[in-house]
C-alpha cells in the first residue's frame, strides 16, 4: 500500500474520492489461484468498503469487474 501512498484506488478511479486503503484485494483471488497471493500485479489497495463493493460486483460479473481493476493498476503503471 506504501507504493500508492496509502489511497483507496478504487474509489478513485471508480468514483473520483480521495479515502485511505486499509487493505488489499486480489484480483484473482486466491480461491482461484493460491500462486498469486504475493503477486504484485495481483494486488489494488482498497478501503473496507470499496473491497464489499467489489466483492459484490464479483458476484454479478466477476470478469468485467477484474478488467476494470486490472485496467486501475495499469493506469497507476503496474499490470
């Protein structure tokens, strides 16, 4: 979380707010592939709410959810 300085980057991309991550999400999740834990390009810090928000998207379209996520990272330059 240090590299992005602590911020919520789903909640900014998605919504444009400033809010602090107080955690990781995987975005393959390790359910689906245990090898990815530690991977970098694997991991978007979020805040407890935006992780809920997403894990709830995962439940209506869990592979168009992933690309947005996968698209956040790649703008931040990781992916």
């Amino acid at each position: 979380m240090a590299k992005y300085n602590g911020i919520d980057l789903w909640a900014l991309h998605q919504h444009g707010r400033l809010e602090y991550a107080e955690t990781v999400h995987h975005i393959v999740p390790t359910s689906d592939d245990e090898n990815l834990f530690f991977i970098f390009s694997n991991l978007i810090p979020v805040s407890r709410a935006s992780h809920d928000e997403i894990h709830m998207l995962y439940k209506t379209d869990k592979q168009a959810t992933q690309k947005i996520l996968m698209a956040i990272l790649s703008q931040e330059g990781i992916g």
